[in-house]
C-alpha cells in the first residue's frame, strides 16, 4: 500500500469537511422548522402530545404529522409549568418522609 503524504491527508480532509459542511447547514436550517419527530412519511413518532397530530389512525399505525413544515415547531408540544412544580413538591414530600422513617429507625435501633 503507498504511504498517503502529510499534504495528500490535509487535501482529502479538507475535501471530506467540505461536504459534510454543507450537510450540517442544511441540517441546522431545517431542524429550526421540521419535526424531529416527523418521519419520511409525515407520520409522527412521538410518545408525547402534539397539537399538529392528525385524528387517530387504524389500530396500531402512527399517527399523521399535519403541519405544512414551515413553523417552529417547539411551541407545538403541549406544556404544563403547574404539572412539572407539582410533581416536584410531590419528590419533595416522598424524600422528607423517607428521611423522617430512616432517621426513627437509627433513633429506635
């Protein structure tokens, strides 16, 4: 095999750059507008809740994604700030007890 030189490596990685630039630009402007969840066949993949998900389908089969790909599509996912500070003070509670029954248990042993 012949040995590539330190110039003839730079030239093929700045090739190799070059290419996969523009894939990661192009990437990132349609990430900003195309679901991640959105499959090749505008069915939506994910487990959450989306506004822009279609009436259900046949048992078993996806659901449709039914945006026209031209918003941001972050604000689409449905969001509860109260649901997130309630479970969090449910953790609370759930931790504060355990400590409160370990702590009688060292106190009784």
């Amino acid at each position: 095999m012949n040995e590539t030189s330190k110039e003839e490596y730079q030239k093929r990685l700045d090739r190799i750059t070059e290419i996969f630039s523009d894939m990661v630009i192009h990437a990132d402007t349609q990430a900003n507008e195309r679901c991640p969840y959105r499959n090749r066949f505008d069915e939506c993949t994910a487990k959450i809740h989306c506004r822009n998900q279609r009436p259900p389908r046949p048992e078993g089969e996806l659901l449709m994604c039914g945006h026209d790909g031209a918003f941001d599509y972050r604000d689409a996912w449905e969001s509860d700030p109260d649901t997130y500070d309630k479970a969090k003070a449910k953790i609370d509670k759930i931790k504060k007890q355990a400590s409160s029954k370990r702590n009688a248990k060292a106190d009784s042993a």
